[in-house]
C-alpha cells in the first residue's frame, strides 16, 4: 500500500506543476518523459544494483576521507575543538570546508570540471532534447552552486530573454554545491546525499519545463563563452565552457588559491551565522506561541502545512507528521538546521523515511535562496529582467519545493 501512496505521491506533483504551469500547451512532453525516465533509471542503479551502491559508497567514503585530511590541519591550529568526547556542528562539519573548497577550484583552475561540465551537459542536452544552455546550467549548478554558476553565466543570462531567465533562476533553486557536500556526509547518510545531487538536476528540468515552457529556436540555442566579452561571438568559441585561449590572463596559481581559502573561510562564517540566527529565531517565535498555547510551535504548524505531502511519501501517519515537520523547518531556515537537529538519530529511523528526508534535505531549497538568487540576477542582467525574475518569486519557490519532494519521493521508490 505504501508504495502504492507513494507513486501516487509523485503524479501528484506533477499534477501539481502541471495545474500552475504558465502554459501548458508548449510543454515538451517528450522531454519531460525522457528526463523522467532518466531519472528513475539513475536511481533504481544507484540503490537496486550492488555495482551502483558501492559506487556511491566510494564517493561518500572519499569525501569522508577528505574530511580526515583536513581534520590533520583542523588538529594543528585548533587540537582542543577536535580532541573533545564529541566535537560541535562548526569542527565537525563546517571548518573541513577549507580544505574541500579549494580542491574542487584547483580542479576548476586546472581545467578538471569544466571539462566534465562541458561534455555531460552536451550529453544530457542530445538525450533529453533541452536547450543547450539549460543543459549546461543544470550540470554547472551541480558543481559549482547556484550564485557561482549564474556569475560564470553573465553573459550568456543577458544574451537570453526574460522567460529563460526565469527557466534559470527556478533550475537554482535546487542545487547544491560539490564542495560542500562533505559538510552534509558527516551529518547525514553520505550515499543518499550524493544519490540526490543528480535527482535534483534532472527534476529541475522537469518541473521548469512544466511550470514555465519556453520555445527555443535553433538560432537562440547556443551556448555562449563564459566569462569571455560579448565582441567574440564566433560559432566556435560559442561551444565553449571555459577560455582556453587567453593563458597569459590567468590568474597566478598562488593567488587564486589564497582566494579560494578566503572564499572557504566567508562561506564558513555565513553558514554558522545562518545556522544560529534561523535556530535563534525559530526558538523566538516557538517562545511567543507558547504564550498563546503552551502545546503550539513552529515544528507543529509547520507540520500541519506539510503533513498531505509527506504522507504521499508513502509513510505511516507518525513518520509522515515527523517528516513534514523536517520539512517546513527546512524550508522557511536551512537544510544544516534540520541535518543538525536529525544527525545524532538519523540512523535509527526506517530506510525509507531515512533515505527520503537525506534526499529532500540535500537542496539549498529555502526561503533564504530566494533572495540569494534575484540578488545575483540584480547584479548579471538588466533591470526589466530582473522585474520579470522579481515577479515569479512564488514560481521560484515552487519550483524548489517540487523538485524537493519528486527527489524524495523517486528514491522512496527503491528504498524499503
């Protein structure tokens, strides 16, 4: 039965992309089905065959041991944060990310991931028949984040029109960043969070399709150079990722890894301060509502909002309860919050729901994003598109939830 709820679950949001989408007569179904399709073959070999999980294991296994090695240098400058009986959130989690981001951008500077992002966005575009750059930016944003592969993406956002933006900015909704995921292992089931990371890139381009379906021509679907200037337009360099032909330009190897440590150690300040500000302030508004009930809180509301989802889930009524609650929290804070909140007890829950709320949670799905993304919009494209972003906020915000819950809900498919 509960599979049965559960594939229900996942007709259900379509059904619901399909009831708001801006015009349901220029959906590509056949894209659509394909991606789909794609999907549930990515997850059924990454969970049902032995060669799949071990695969995934590997990876989580190596992003584990890249934490031991930056905990090598965690240990030298600060020994008595990690020697503790139980190291906090911030040791733990967050400080292996000075390690972690720079190895991903030596791998950017070295030419390693634009390379992978290049010829598995052609073959995600020749498979599934999306444009060629909606292609590009769901692999980019796999890898580099949503406000990283928007600013690598200037050009090309300010060559396209209004509607593809908008295409775009509900695709980042549902991404997360390659060098972060180490931080997300050591909180939660590592291969369900790197299972996740191409469930959420393939639903994005189904549920954008659905809520908001753009005719690209043949002339308007290229790819044009990033970070290049808008004077070289050339057929050639337009299939281009990366510049490759400017060397002298780039930045002293030195230099740019002094960036990316710096870069590191901001994006470690801004998620503990986020982390403290959202728990802070959901312990404010549980205080006020205790005024008015002492039984009330935010979890519990939240809970009530986002129970009929979680049910189709395919879960019995206590788990469902428990994971809406996950979920709004989730969504109006940040996935650490929750990934924080559920680590110590993950493990005891059932493999469905486990394998789920990792899923649901490895996003950067949330209210926070929003303003992330049309502030880096503001910065990239001009104001009449910026407008046209500002105004489908509602559809930006949809679209993550959506994405969220197809991802948990197709893993829940093969996990039992």
């Amino acid at each position: 039965m509960y599979l049965l709820v559960n594939i229900l679950g996942i007709f259900v949001f379509l059904g619901i992309a399909l009831l708001f989408s801006k015009n349901r007569k220029a959906i590509n179904w056949r894209s659509v089905i394909t991606v789909l399709i794609l999907n549930l073959f990515i997850a059924y070999i990454l969970t049902e065959f032995a060669w799949g999980r071990a695969a995934v294991n590997a990876t989580a296994n190596g992003f584990t041991e890249l934490v031991k090695v930056a905990n090598a240098g965690i240990s030298f400058a600060l020994p008595s944060w990690l020697n503790m009986k139980s190291p906090d959130f911030v040791t733990s989690s967050l400080l292996p990310i000075l390690l972690i981001v720079p190895v991903f951008d030596i791998l950017t500077y070295i030419g390693v991931l634009p390379w992978i992002i290049k010829w598995v966005g052609r073959g995600l575009a020749f498979i599934t028949g999306q444009p060629k750059f909606e292609s590009f930016f769901a692999v980019e944003m796999m890898f580099l984040g949503n406000t990283e592969a928007l600013a690598v993406s200037g050009l090309q956002l300010k060559k396209m029109s209004a509607e593809r933006n908008v295409v775009i900015a509900m695709m980042s909704m549902s991404c997360v960043t390659a060098s972060i995921l180490g931080a997300y292992t050591q909180m939660v089931p590592g291969q369900y969070v790197l299972t996740a990371v191409p469930l959420n890139i393939l639903n994005a381009v189904i549920i954008s399709s659905i809520l908001s379906p753009v005719k690209v021509t043949p002339e308007e679907d290229t790819i044009a150079k990033m970070g290049g200037s808008a004077a070289n337009d050339s057929a050639e360099v337009a299939e281009k990722v990366v510049d490759k032909d400017k060397p002298a330009e780039k930045e002293p190897f030195f230099s740019f890894l002094g960036d990316s440590i710096l870069g590191a150690g901001k994006l470690i300040l801004i998620i503990t301060a986020n982390v403290i500000a959202f728990v802070a302030l959901a312990a404010l508004v549980d205080k006020i509502l205790s005024f008015i009930n002492p039984n009330l809180s935010l979890e519990h509301i939240l809970g009530i909002i986002m129970f009929p989802f979680a049910w189709l889930m395919g879960s019995d009524v206590n788990t469902a309860f428990n994971f809406a609650q996950q979920m709004g929290t989730k969504l109006i804070t940040n996935e650490f919050v929750v990934m924080g909140k559920v680590s110590p007890h993950i493990n005891d829950f059932a493999p469905h729901y486990r394998a789920q709320l990792t899923v649901f949670l490895t996003s950067f799905a949330n209210l926070s994003t929003v303003g992330m993304i049309v502030g880096a919009f503001k910065g990239l494209v001009d104001r009449a598109k910026n407008d046209v972003i500002s105004h489908n906020v509602g559809y930006m915000l949809l679209s993550g939830i959506l994405v969220s819950l197809m991802s948990a809900g197709v893993i829940g498919l093969f996990v039992w």
